[in-house]
C-alpha cells in the first residue's frame, strides 16, 4: 500500500485512532511522572486536550484537509490542559496552518506541516527544555522533512517518523538527569509517541473497531442530558443559599482492565452508592468500558480522586451553581430595564480589574475571593483547567483589565494561550503555588497601571516559600531521599526533602526546614486529610523552636495535599 496524498478523510483516521491509542495507554503515561505524587497527570491532561480536538473533528470533519485540521486544531486549542496539553495544542496549530487552503497534500508537505507545528510549539513555550515532548516532536518532524525528500510515500515518511520519535524518547533520559535518575522516559514524548503510532496504523490501513469509533463515546447521552436538564431547570426556582452542593461535576470514567496496576475493580452498584454520599443530583451510566456520572457535589475534587481508583478520567466539566444561579436571578429581576440593544455601554461601567484565580478546596476558594478574586476556577494538582475554562471566565467578567493567577506550574501556560485568546487584554502572573497567589494578591493595587501592578505582583511571588505533603504512589529515590509507596512525602517548592509512614513526623520536619530567623509569618492549610489537632502540633513545634514566628491555621480543604505551608 502507498499513500501519495493525505486529504481531509485520511487525516481524520489518522486522528481518530491516535486519540484512541492514547487513551488506551493514559495510565502508562501518567505513571512516567518524575514526581511520585498522585497528581501525575500528563496522560491525562493529554487524552482530555486530544479528546476535545477529536470532538470538534467530529462535528467538522471534511474531505479537506485544511478543514480537518483546521477543526482538530480549534478544538485542541480550547481543551488544552497543562503544559503538556498545551505543547499538543501548538503543535497541530502550525500544522493546521500549514496546511491552510489545501485540499490534499503530499508526502513533503506532510513533513513540513508537522516541522510546523514543532516551530509553534517552541515558539509558546518561553523557555523550551531539551528531552521532552518538545525534542520528541522536533527530531521526529526533521526526520519527516529528510524522509520526504527521498520518497513520496506518506506511510514511509510516517514509519521514518514514528522511528525517530521512538528513538528520541528513549534519549531523553541521557538530556534530562532527572528522567535518568528516577529510572523514566518522558512522559509528554511518550504520549506524542502513541498518537503517532495511531497515525501510523491508519496509514498503514488499520481501522476503528466499531465499539470504540472516533473515541467519543455515547453511552445513554441524550436520555443522560436530558435528566441533567430537567435537574438544573428545577433548581431555577430555588433561593442561591439554599444550594447546598455548589459544584455541577460531570466526567467519564475509562474503566481499567483487572490486570491494570493500582486500580480496583468497578461495581456500579457500589460506585453509585458511595457517590451518593458526596452530593446529590447523582445520575449514572455505564457500560463495560465507560462510566458517564452527573452529580452536585461541594467538594468535586474528592469526587474525582474516588473515581481515579476505577480507572482514567475524561472529559471533566466543573461549574459553580451558586454563581451561576446568582446570575440567572439576577439577569430575571433585570428583565424589563435592560438598556436598547443599540445603546453602547459605557467604558465607565466596567471594572478596572477582573481578577481569576485557580484553586482546589472551597477553603482555599474562600480565602481568595475575601482578597477580591472575581472568578475562582477550580482546578489545581489533580485537575487542571483547559484554556476554554479561563476563555469562559474572562467572558463572564466585565473589566478593563484581568489578571489571573494560575497558581500551579503545570496551568500557566493554558492560561497564557487564554490570554492570547482573549478580546480583551489579560495579564498572567506566573504563581506557581497557592501561597504565591496569596502573596501576589496582597501586592495587587486597583488604582496602578496594569504594568505596575503585574510587576509588584510577580516580585511578591519570590518572596514566600511554599511547601507540600502529600502521598507516595510507588517506591522511587530522589536524591537521597528513599520513598516508598504510601508513604507521606514533603516538598518544599519543587524538592523533595523528606519522606516516612508517619504525615505528622513528615509535615513538622518539612515545615522545620523551611523555616528560619527571617521568618515571620507561616501559614498552614489543611487539606481533606488532616486534623485540626495535627495542625495545632505543627503549631506548637513552631513556637517551641522559632518563638517569634505568627502561626495561622486556615482550612484550605484541598484534595490529596494534606498540608500546605507558607514561609513568609
């Protein structure tokens, strides 16, 4: 078989079946976390981003290239989560535009589109790191380019392609001491990895099982919408405060095979049962492979760190009801006084700032929103939010000027790409941890320029020290660190300094060692899984070592990180 043109419909295989190879193999790449933490989300974060291109692809799917990959870029771009997710997105960006206006291309444009989109790709990230999914995509695409020259077939540039990619990856540990030193290729170039082979096997001929086509599945959908409509239509007629889950969480559920290690085996019965005593609204559908669930919980990220036992998690929609049930009411009470739809609002009438911050836990979302964060959008360790997320939080703002704070490394570039996005202008400061937000915040002035308050803001950033617990999810050594699964781990910013079975003996050695005579303010948020009576320990440990130091105690109740800390 030889393939000499790649039109819209061939293309769309391609895609289909490389979504479909990744979220087959989600958990694999999740495993290839540097980090032994439980937020290894790098599979995840790239099968929801390459989901959400499949879907658009679906609904725009064309026998033009330049169609096809115009939609699965759109689509890519507004689902992009995470750096990783990210990197997916630019890369079929300078693809897609590449390819722009053609119907069909051959094998060298082929090649010259995927070295496009590998130019994209370093062009988003401000300071792009050798041995990743970057020179995973750079090698393999300069390899595409030589292939091409020598041969007008597309599956031979392909198989040259996967090969150099294959290859490439099993480098990366040799650029990156860190991957050689846990023992792990990298994981964004492992992900790249599997969708090329899916490309690979469509040129090849390879179809989609019927049960799993265009990896979007549709288990009970419209009779599932349609109960989740009727819900949400109810709830119109309630008082906002009445609401007692806030957060309308909606995802799928890959269900992982028996052998899969660190999944337990699924039992609807049981699923739906412990659900029900997280929330209400509870509706669920499943089949043998996927389980579709609706439910109004206040604490969506536990929801979710439960369904993670049971298997890969897609497609997540998390929205806040309070708000949104604010604004129905109030947009109802405001029927009748609305100004002419040719009157044109006044500059005057918008705020000078909007303010979007990230958060997991309500406590954390509390804190926030008292410091004058307009949107929290929830989202952090576990899950992180695509660039569509921040594009529909800017459009629910009305200001002059936004700023948002991401508060996680692994979020800042989607919502820079939202930035870029945005049709009005929107400042990023790169906090990379709640304690960096908070401290940002506290720099923030509403009567300086944009400029002014970006470059305050970001100066507090290095200002405080921010440090983690939280849990091991395999044996690995870091350093001279020995971890063993389960244990507790702390981290201070991104070091792991100390590791044992005992969360109290590994929160107050972490938080001792971050603290010192300059010192002044420490502040401990308690997560999910820790007490009051242990924060009070860390307390008291403080003032016997360090006197002077102020302790607050906040209760941030975010998921899976027992204890943050904050070293002012």
């Amino acid at each position: 078989m030889v393939h000499t043109r790649l039109d819209g419909v061939l293309f769309s295989r391609m895609v289909y079946l490389g979504a479909n190879l990744l979220s087959d193999n989600v958990r694999v790449v999740d495993g290839l976390n540097v980090f032994p933490v439980p937020d290894g989300d790098t599979g995840t974060n790239m099968n929801l981003t390459f989901s959400s291109g499949v879907e658009e692809l679906t609904r725009k799917e064309s026998p033009r290239i330049t169609e096809s990959a115009a939609a699965l870029a759109k689509g890519l771009l507004m689902g992009a989560r995470g750096n990783s997710g990210v990197i997916l997105s630019q890369l079929f960006r300078g693809f897609s535009k590449s390819v722009n206006g053609k119907d069909e291309v051959n094998a060298r444009q082929f090649a010259d589109a995927l070295k496009a989109g590998v130019d994209s790709a370093y062009q988003a990230v401000m300071k792009p790191v050798e041995g990743t999914i970057l020179t995973v995509a750079r090698e393999a695409a300069e390899m595409a380019v030589r292939a091409a020259r020598t041969s007008d077939d597309i599956i031979s540039v392909m198989e040259k392609t996967y090969e150099q990619a294959q290859a490439t990856l099993l480098r990366t540990p040799e650029m990156l001491p860190v991957l050689k030193e846990v023992g792990v290729v990298d994981s964004g170039g492992q992900g790249l990895l599997f969708i090329y082979e899916g490309f690979l096997r469509a040129l090849r001929g390879e179809e989609l099982s019927a049960d799993r086509e265009r990896s979007v599945p549709k288990i009970g959908q419209e009779e599932l919408d349609k109960l989740i409509s009727e819900q949400h239509h109810a709830q119109i007629h309630m008082k906002t405060e009445d609401i007692t889950y806030g957060y309308c969480t909606e995802f799928m559920v890959h269900v992982a095979h028996s052998t899969e290690p660190n999944k337990k085996p699924f039992s609807e019965a049981l699923f739906r049962s412990h659900l029900d005593t997280m929330g209400d609204s509870l509706l669920v559908v499943s089949d043998e492979e996927v389980v579709k669930v609706h439910i109004h919980a206040e604490h969506p990220g536990s929801v979710l760190q439960y369904a993670q036992q049971f298997g890969s998690l897609h497609r997540l929609k998390i929205e806040n009801m309070r708000e949104q049930h604010a604004n129905i009411l109030k947009a109802e009470e405001s029927k009748g006084q609305a100004k002419p739809e040719t009157a044109v609002q006044p500059a005057t009438d918008l705020l000078p700032y909007g303010l979007i911050a990230v958060a997991a836990g309500e406590g954390i979302a509390t804190i926030l929103r008292s410091m004058g964060v307009h949107v929290v959008v929830e989202g952090g360790q576990t899950m992180n939010p695509s660039t569509e997320d921040f594009m529909k939080a800017i459009a629910g703002l009305r200001a002059q000027h936004i700023i948002i704070l991401p508060n996680n490394s692994n979020i800042i570039m989607a919502a820079q790409q939202a930035s870029e996005l945005a049709e009005v202008p929107v400042s990023v400061v790169p906090t990379k941890s709640i304690p960096q937000g908070l401290a940002a915040l506290v720099s923030f002035r509403v009567d300086v320029e944009p400029e002014v308050n970006v470059q305050a803001m970001t100066k507090a950033i290095a200002q405080v020290k921010t440090g983690m617990v939280t849990h091991a999810v395999r044996d690995t050594q870091m350093g001279e660190v020995q971890i063993k699964e389960g244990d507790f781990i702390g981290m201070a910013e991104k070091e792991i300094v100390t590791a044992g079975p005992d969360l109290l003996a590994c929160a107050t050695t972490l938080l001792l060692g971050m603290v010192d005579e300059d010192s002044e303010i420490i502040t401990i948020f308690l997560g999910e899984d820790a007490t009051e009576d242990q924060a009070h320990a860390l307390e008291k440990a403080l003032s016997d070592s360090y006197p002077d130091v102020e302790v607050e105690i906040q209760a941030g109740g975010q998921p899976l990180y027992p204890f943050i800390f904050s070293v002012e």
